[in-house]
C-alpha cells in the first residue's frame, strides 16, 4: 500500500461553513481566496497533482486548520492501489468516451429527425 496524499478540504469548508452560519462553496472559497477555481475544485476533490506555494499558505489561514495531520488540510495515509483515484489520463479518456458518446446520440437524434434542408437548393 503506498502511502498518499489526503485531502480534507471539504471537510475542513463545511466546518468554516458550520462556524461562520453561512453557505460557502469551492466556487466562493476560491474567489474569497483569490486563488485559481481549478486549483481549489482539485482540492475539493482530491485529484490535486501539484500544489502552488500560494495556496499551502492561503487555503490553512482561509479555513482554519493546521496545513498537515488528521485534524488539517492534508493528510498522508495508506492507501491500497485498488481505492487510489484514477490517473488524470484515465480521467480524461472516461471524459472523451462520455463526450463521443454524446455527440454520437446528437447524431442519431438528427439522423431520425427531419432531414436537413439543402438552403442552396431553396433558392
């Protein structure tokens, strides 16, 4: 079992929430951060390859919390290779597989639809 990286960001912005009596979302933490949305979103869920220095800095002063251990922001565990998340290629080819599926439906709903008109010929 190798040991990985965990992060309790979603965690860690509910308490924020929970403490402050209001809704935060990862969309309004990384505006109130002035951090990038994609960077935030990766640590909402846990697919973050990199972290920028910026943000190991802003996001534990943000929420709260200590930047490592089981009560922080990250957390080395071990991790058996079954329950590891997807490399971000076997991400992106479930993402091309599930957009080609799409754009082959929206070509079979065409193709049984109306047929297209020709507006040269209409002229």
């Amino acid at each position: 079992m190798p040991p990985t990286l965990l992060s309790h960001f979603s965690q860690r912005l509910a308490q924020k929430a929970a403490r402050e009596g209001r809704d935060l979302s990862p969309r309004l933490a990384a505006q109130e951060m002035g951090l990038p949305y994609s960077t935030v979103l990766a640590l909402d869920s846990n697919t973050i390859a990199e972290f920028p220095e910026l943000a190991l800095v802003v996001i534990p002063d943000y929420l709260a919390c200590p930047l490592c251990g089981p009560d922080g922001l990250l957390e080395i565990v071990e991790v058996p290779d079954a329950d590891l998340a997807p490399s971000r290629r076997a991400a992106r080819a479930e993402r091309e597989q599930r957009l080609a599926k799409a754009e082959e439906a929206r070509r079979n709903r065409r193709a049984r639809g109306r047929p297209r008109r020709n507006l040269a010929e209409q002229g």
